[in-house]
C-alpha cells in the first residue's frame, strides 16, 4: 500500500508541474485522471501493477 500512495503522490506533483510549468491545461489534466481510473479497470491493470512493482524494486535496489 505505501508504493501505491507514494506513486499517486508522485504522479500527482507530476500533472501540477506539467499545469504549472508545461501549459497542461486544466482539463488535460483531468483526461489523465479518468484515463488512468478506466484504465484500472481493464485487464491490463494486473501488469501495470506488476510493472510498477519491479521498477520499484530496481530503483530501491540501487545504492548510491
């Protein structure tokens, strides 16, 4: 459960960037978010999962 919310934090500083800085206008912004909800329901959400999972995995794995 941490990773989804750090993500969903993450992804979120991410879209108020883009709108900020990018010219992302408001409502481009808000075809991400239901994307993104739809998109969960698919069947390719179980491999987005896993995805995200391993990358996080990596990125924890590396030493600096």
């Amino acid at each position: 459960m941490v990773l989804s919310i750090s993500l969903v934090l993450l992804l979120g500083v991410l879209v108020w960037f883009l709108v900020r800085f990018a010219g992302l206008r408001g409502w481009h912004a808000l075809f991400c978010v239901l994307f993104g909800f739809y998109l969960a329901s698919t069947p390719l959400a179980p491999y987005i999962q896993t995805g995200c999972r391993a990358v996080a995995r990596i990125v924890a794995g590396v030493r600096f």
